[in-house]
C-alpha cells in the first residue's frame, strides 16, 4: 500500500496520479487525511497524560514522605482518573488505527509517469513486436480441436472431474506440459533465478502482502474451515517469503523462480474467449520474482521484459510486447508489460505473460525492508512476471506450428519433450 507519509505530504499528487487508473480519490484521500490528523491528536493527548501521570506518581512518595496524606491521596485519585483517560485514549488510536488501515488498503498503486492514460485494453500501447505470422495449411483447426484430433487434453473428462475450466492432459499433451515446465525453469535458472518450490495455499496474511486481498478475494478459492486461499500464481507465496524481512543491501536483488499451479475462480468469465485453454480455472505457470533496491528496479524491470522476449523467441511464436494504460493494469502495479502470442487459427492475440514494478507498494504493505550502506532502512521494491504462463502458450504453439503431418516442436523443446512431432 502506499505510505501514509507520502500521502499526506502529497494528497494533490496522489489524486492526480490515481486518476489515471479511473480511480477517484479525493474523498478516500480526504478521509485519511482527516484519521491520520485526529490519530495525531490523540497520541498527543495520551503521552500528555502519561507524562502527567508518571509525574504525579513522583510527587505522591513525596508527599507521603512529608506527611502530607489528603495532598498525597487527592494526587493518587488523580492518577486514577489519568490511567483511565489514557487507556481509552489508547484504545481510541487503536481504532483510528484500524480505520486508517482498511482505507490504505483500499487505495491502489500509483501509475508511473510512463503509464499511458486509457480506460480499456484497447488504449494499451504496443512497445515492440517479433516473430513471423504462420501461414496455416487448408483445414487448420483451431487447438480444442487440435487436443481432441492428437488425444492431447481431455476438457470433458475435466468437466467430469471438476468442473469447466479444469482441463486432463493426456501423453503427449502431459509430457508437453512437463517439457514446457522444465524449459521454462531451466532457462530461469540460468538468468540467475533461484528456484524454490512453494506451497500452494497461503494464509489471509499473505494474500494480504501482496495485495491480491481484499481487491480480488472473489476471485480466488478460499478454503474457509482453514481460512487458507488457492494461490492465483506463485508470486503471492514467493514474495511472502521476505515478509517482514530485512535484507542487507548487497543482498539485492534478490531473484526467485518457482512453478506451481494456479488456481482462479474467474468468476463472470464465458463466451468465445474462454474457449479451450484460453480461460482456465486451474493451470500452470512458471514466475519469476525479483526483490530490488529502488534505484534499480525499472533496470530489473527491463531485464525482465528482455528475458521474457527470449523465451517466446525460443518457442518460435509470433509475439509483441504492451505498455498497458492506466484503465488496464493491476490495482498493484506501478507499470506493467504484457507478452502476447498470436493465435493463428483462432486469429488473434493471446496474453501470456505480464511483467510488472509494484516498487514500494507491496513492500510497504509485507514491511520487506533493506538496510543500506549507511544503515538506514527503507523498503525494497518488488517486481514479478509470468516466465511463462501455460494454457495460451500451448494453444499457440499447436496452432500456429500444425503441418499436415502433425504438430512440430520448437527446436528448443525437443530435448525436453523427446519428440520433434505430434502426430
């Protein structure tokens, strides 16, 4: 969340800025303005109090001493009336505290200068664009169709299981999802990423950290008995790992990568566009988290939509890179970057990565802090992207690489899949 500090040193900039993520915040900011004030106020209040208090603690020894009692007793009474004043002096900061806090929350990231203004996906800017559209062969199917020809994913038997949008790989298709897996850790790895292997299901605090609640609670599973959440991707538990962490400078960045399974209720979700593997409710994905210091962490964040590039040049698909405008990115992100792939058969554009800089914004919010060469502590910035996601990259790459002997494998996978053809 953004600090309160900054808030109240900067409301008109801070409203400005919020304006062009559609988010109107003059009365939100208002609000805080006025909690923090009367927070203030009542801290001031309460240590007056005390000080009073503890001298008259003093004074009544004294008094005792000097045998003067009805003085020493009148002080001890006003002692009593001080205590009481102080405890709920501080049980009201406690609830101006609380209030102040639910409203953080619920104020999003401010947009960087860079952010393009709009209101719909139809604003985002294209930053660059790669790759060679395919020319299908007469008779090109689309990649439900594809998975049903080559027996590669059963989605009935999905439905049969569980439900829509929780898909059975099957052969081919699993091993597929098992090379993709690895390809993508491999090269992770080898850009200096540290693989870890997360839980899939975290706790209220955590989804909190990373600001996935309460903006999106409806959209993730919660298992309510335990008071636990589905992960809706990896970045939420591997970026709690430095939840109330203090790194030492040269220990920045900090580069993590982790597989999991992803779980998203995407309630609302129907029509064309969730077809196949383009809308899922469970699916995989590899991530790649960097906790950086703040002068840094825009380089981090080119770094990262450079490496993501790689990986859909290496899988031999047409790609091509968005600067989301404000109206389109995340209620975190400070600046995000989506990958897409072009779907061939379905003839249009798939999202299968976005890369983002939530600076200080999560950080503030899992106090993940660094102390630097002079010793002083401030906030780490975090980024993360999809490297990759699963699901579109799949239907691309069936769709745009069938021939009519069957589907061939990027150069790059075939040692991971010990197959160069679907067939």
């Amino acid at each position: 969340m953004l600090t309160l500090k900054y808030i109240t040193e900067n409301p008109k900039e801070v409203i400005s800025r919020l304006a062009k993520k559609n988010f109107k915040g003059e009365e939100i900011i208002a609000k805080v303005i006025e909690l923090d004030s009367l927070r203030k106020q009542t801290q001031t209040t309460a240590d007056q109090a005390l000080a009073q208090s503890n001298a008259l603690s003093k004074e009544i020894g004294m008094l005792f001493k000097q045998g003067k009692i009805a003085e020493a007793n009148a002080a001890k009474e006003q002692t009593s009336e001080l205590k009481q004043s102080i405890q709920e002096l501080t049980e009201r900061q406690a609830s101006l505290e609380l209030q102040l806090n639910e409203l953080l929350v619920q104020i999003p990231n401010l947009p960087h200068e860079s952010v393009p203004a709009g209101r719909h996906a139809e604003d985002n800017l294209v930053e660059r664009s790669g790759g060679i559209l395919p020319s299908l062969p007469a008779g090109a199917l689309p990649h439900w169709e594809l998975a049903k020809k080559y027996d590669l994913i059963d989605f009935e038997l999905g439905v049969k299981i569980t439900g829509a949008g929780f898909p059975v790989y099957k052969g081919k298709g699993a091993r597929l999802q098992r090379a993709l897996i690895n390809f993508f850790l491999d090269n992770a790895r080898e850009a200096g990423y540290l693989e870890v292997q997360p839980p899939y299901v975290v706790n209220a605090a955590s989804g909190y950290g990373t600001g996935q609640l309460p903006d999106k609670e409806g959209q993730m599973y919660h298992a309510t008995a335990d008071d636990l959440y589905l992960i809706p991707t990896a970045e939420v538990p591997v970026t709690n790992i430095y939840r109330d962490v203090i790194l030492s400078e040269s220990d920045l960045p900090v580069k993590n990568t982790a597989y999991s399974a992803c779980f998203r209720r995407e309630a609302g979700s129907y029509g064309k566009d969730v077809r196949g593997l383009n809308r899922l409710h469970q699916f995989d994905k590899v991530e790649i988290v960097q906790i950086q210091h703040p002068e840094k962490s825009y380089e981090s964040l080119n770094d990262m939509v450079n490496y993501v590039q790689t990986l859909v040049e290496k899988l031999e698909l047409p790609w091509r890179i968005l600067r989301l405008c404000g109206g389109d990115m995340s209620f975190t992100s400070a600046l995000t970057f989506d990958f897409e792939v072009f779907s061939a058969a379905q003839e249009r554009w798939l999202e299968v990565s976005s890369v983002s800089n939530f600076e200080s914004y999560q950080a503030n919010r899992l106090k993940c802090r660094f102390k630097g060469n002079d010793k002083k502590t401030q906030l780490c910035h975090t980024l993360n992207g999809s490297a990759l996601a699963l699901p579109r990259i799949v239907a691309a790459l069936l769709e745009n690489h069938q021939t009519p002997e069957g589907i061939r494998i990027p150069a790059a996978l075939v040692p991971y899949t010990g197959f160069d053809l679907i067939n």
